[in-house]
C-alpha cells in the first residue's frame, strides 16, 4: 500500500491561528475589521469565531464599556477562544450554531463572518439569523474564499484543473460562495455599501500544502475517482520541482443594517 500524500490534517485551532497570524492572514483580518468599523462601547459579534484570533483585537477596539461575543459549536474552538481571551472581561465565548444564533434580536452594533458560511449547510439561514439580532444601523462584515479561483501551477495543467474542481465539487460544502456574498447579503435585507478581492499568493509548498490540503485532496481526489492515480501522484510530485506558486480569491463584503 502507498503512503498518503502531502502532509496529515492539521490541528484545526493550530492551524486557523498559524493562518491567522501569516502576511496574507493578517492583512485581509486588519481589512476585515477596518471595514467594521468598530466603535467603543459597542457590541460586536464574531459568527463562527474559531479559536478566537479576532477576538482580542474586537475587544481592543470596542474598548471597556463594549462587549464582544464569539460562537462556535466546536468544543475545540470554544476552549481555545475561551483560554486566549480569559484576561479579556469584554469577550464571551458562547456555544452555539451559527444557523440559531444565541442572541437577542436587535442587540448586536458589529458583526463579522470569517470563512464560515463556506462549511454551513444554508448560509442563507445563517445571514437572515444575522440581519434579525442586527441593530437598526449596524454594520457587518463578510470574508469568504471562491474555490473556483484555485490555481496551482504545474506543467500538466489539466491535473491543476482537475484538482481545483475536485476541490469545488466535493472537498469544500460551499466552495464559490465568495463571489455570492453581496447578493446574499441583498437577499437578507442588508444594504451592500463594498465590495473588495484580495489574492492570497503561496510561493512555499508546505504552506500551500497545510493550507490548500493539496496533498489531501489530491489523495481523496484519486480515492473518489475524480483523478487518475498516477497522473495524480506525478502532477503532486512535480510540485516539489519549484518555483512553486498557488493562488485563489477571497472576497470581503461590508454591509449595513
Ligand atoms: C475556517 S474556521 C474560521 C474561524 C474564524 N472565523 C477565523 O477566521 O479564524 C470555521 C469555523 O466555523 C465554525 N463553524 C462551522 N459551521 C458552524 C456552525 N454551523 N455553527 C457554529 N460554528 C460553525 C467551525 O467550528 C470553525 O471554528
């Protein structure tokens, strides 16, 4: 039998502060919550807050008389957000599913949805839940990536494509939800007021590989039949030859209530 490819799955609370804290993570975050516009005194909302890398800066910004609530329904998640922000008496990390929020219509100033609504079973649910404990006023914000807009460069171009179909079709839930954000956001009453894009760029493999799941996929790929076995390990093994370079879009919208 051969062994898998590319590197096992991470540690998911690691790996989202690692992404977190690399360049690309921190400069589209620092976008994220710039488009908020967090007030002091405010409270703000972060839907599906992971481990809870944004949590410190929301409370920095909504200073000691605001109040800043995460969700999750992760134990793992939920533990480390609760563990990094314990000095933090404006942060309170609550279980929940995103789908039903755990909050009072109309309470919330701010809110931000990072990479989330691509894993929900109905984000439309999600952003209708979001714009009801929304305040008159308030604003959100929403970042989410278009797996359509994967690229991985190798000299077999068609295995590149197959594996960024692959990843469209079956490894992500809701892989090009990035580009339907402001209609979404329309839908559930929100007025979009920007839309941006930035390119997250890999030039290291073992990045990428964390990152993208490339070796993962590939494996998985070749596992469902949406990728011959051999070319697949070849196109895999050929990025290792270098320079290497991946890329996709992410897509921030900001709207208000
Ligand atoms: C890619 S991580 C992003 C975490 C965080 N927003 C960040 O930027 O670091 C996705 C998070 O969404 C959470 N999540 C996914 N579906 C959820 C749901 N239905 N209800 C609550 N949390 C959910 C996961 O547990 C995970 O922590």
């Amino acid at each position: 039998m051969r062994a898998n490819l590319g590197v096992p799955r991470p540690d998911q609370a690691d790996y989202m502060l690692k992404a977190a804290a690399s360049a690309a993570g921190r400069h589209y975050k620092r976008e994220l919550l710039d488009l908020l516009e967090v007030e002091p005194g405010q409270v703000a909302l972060d839907v599906g807050c992971g481990p809870g890398a944004d949590l410190p800066l929301l409370a920095e910004r909504v200073g000691e008389g605001g109040t800043v609530i995460g969700v999750d329904r992760d134990p793992a998640m939920l533990a480390e957000a609760r563990r990094r922000t314990s000095g933090l008496p404006a942060v309170e990390v609550r279980e929940g599913d995103v789908h039903a929020l755990p909050l009072e219509p109309g309470t919330v100033d701010r809110a931000k949805i990072d990479r989330v609504l691509m894993h929900v079973t109905d984000p439309d649910a999600v952003l209708a839940g979001l714009h009801l404990v929304t305040r008159p006023g308030g604003r959100i914000a929403l970042a989410e990536p278009d797996w359509d807009t994967l690229i991985v460069d190798a000299e077999d171009l068609d295995a590149s494509r197959a594996f960024t179909r692959y990843t469209t079709s079956e490894a992500v839930r809701n892989a090009t939800i990035g580009r339907t954000l402001a209609r979404r956001a329309e839908r559930a009453g929100f007025t979009v007021d920007a839309v941006t894009a930035s390119t997250p760029v890999f030039l290291d493999l073992a990045e990428a590989d964390r990152t993208l799941g490339l070796g993962r996929n590939t494996q998985l790929a070749i596992e469902d039949g949406h990728m011959d076995a051999d070319r697949a390990r070849r196109w895999f093994a050929s990025l290792a030859e270098g320079p290497f370079y991946a890329s996709f879009t992410l897509i921030t919208v900001a709207c208000s209530r």
